[in-house]
C-alpha cells in the first residue's frame, strides 16, 4: 500500500510521531546588504562569486512599467539583495541524503528602500503566511528530490514534485526535468543543528528615476528535521 507513491511504511514512519514545528527568528540563517549608500550595493554584489553561467542562464525576468513605476521581477531569483547565509553552504552532497520532515513552512516578504530627496533607507520584515497545519515530507536520494504534502483533513500524501537536482557552489539548488535549460533555482544550506533549510525567492524591483527604489524578496521557506530510522 502507498500513498501517491510514499510506500506504506514510510507514511507508518510519518505517522509514528507527532509533527513538531519550530518557530524561527523572521531573518533566521539570512544576510541582508548594509543599509548605506556606501555598502549597500557592494554587499549585494558580493554574492555574484557564487553564480555560474549555467545559473544566470535560468534567470529570465520581466520588465514593464504601470502608472510611470518602472517594475523588474523573476521567479525564481538566484540573485536576491537578502540570501541564505553563506554559514550554510553544503560542503558534502552526501551529507543531505536521506528523509526529511516539515519543522517550519512559512512564506516572508522582505523590502528594502531608499528615497532619494531627502536620502534615506528603509528595511522592512513580514511573514506573510505560516503553515502549521500541512505535513510535507522530502526524500533526496544523490540526484532526486522527492517532495511529498499532506493537507490538513487529508487521509493522504500527495506528490508535490520529483525532479532531478544538482547543487551549485555549495548554496544552490537546481531542479530540473529532462533539460537544466527550464531548471528552477532556489536555496540550499544546513544550519548548525542539521536542520535542511530550502529558500525559493520571488524578487521585484520597483522604482521612479530620481525619487525612489524598492528591492521586495518573498521567500518561501521549508526547514526540515532529518527522520531517524
């Protein structure tokens, strides 16, 4: 017996314990850019190191404008004024390996801002939604990233996706189907007590020449618990 695919013992494994969720700190494992005209784009661009011609070549944003505010947006955006702290980063793939369980599931918009007359910088932090109810649960294996979900009321786990995936400079994760060319860029590190951490970035940049700029990331986060056997 499975449940779209979950075999019957690994849902009994699911099941055998209650969920446990863990409240986060609002920036937990995030690094901002320095909130001055000096820093500001210098930190930002410290990240560009990490980026490959394979990733950049994923990254097609729109442009437009409404109402004489010029708008750029991606998703999913590998270059993000907030990212995942470099403390992270995944020194060995085979240390991911194996099942994971849901211990925060909540999307959070982060804003920063500058007016120019007079000049000042603006940060802003707020969690937009916070899933506490829904089970989801993540098998990787060295090149598969199984995805699985339950909603509450829900007898049983639905596939949310299986992709293949590959790891990039330690810090991001690629999921693919038959070609990388379509691949989606998120996320990837472990904090300090194992917990897997996944941040998918939606990214929009708006502005009025001479008046104003805003840099908005709205970040998807799951952090899982590896399951014991």
């Amino acid at each position: 017996m499975t449940s779209c695919g979950l075999p019957k013992e690994t849902v009994q494994r699911i099941e055998s314990k209650p969920k446990e969720m863990v409240e986060f700190p609002i920036d937990y494992c995030n690094l901002f850019p320095t909130m001055t005209s000096q820093l500001w784009d210098k930190d930002y661009n410290n990240y560009e190191r990490y980026l490959t011609r394979e990733i950049t070549q994923t990254q097609m944003g729109l442009a437009y404008v409404d109402k004489g505010v010029n708008i750029w947006w991606c998703y999913p955006s590998a270059r993000t004024h907030v990212q995942l702290d470099t403390a992270t980063m995944i020194k060995d793939n085979s240390t991911i390996i194996g099942d994971w369980r849901i211990v925060c599931n909540r999307t959070i918009s982060y804003e920063d801002s500058v007016s120019y007359n007079p000049l000042k910088f603006y940060r802003r932090s707020k969690i937009i939604r916070d899933n506490k109810e829904d089970e989801l649960f993540l098998s990787l294996t060295a090149d598969k990233f199984n995805l699985y979900a339950k909603e509450k009321g829900k007898s049983s786990f639905k596939t949310i996706t299986k992709k293949n995936y590959h790891i990039i400079s330690k810090r991001y994760l690629m999921l693919y189907g038959l070609s990388k060319a379509g691949a989606a860029i998120s996320f990837i590190g472990l904090d300090k007590e194992g917990r897997l951490i996944v941040n998918a970035y939606y990214v929009q940049e708006r502005k009025i020449k001479g008046k104003y700029i805003v840099y908005q990331a709205t970040m998807t986060q799951w952090i899982f618990k590896r399951m014991e056997s």
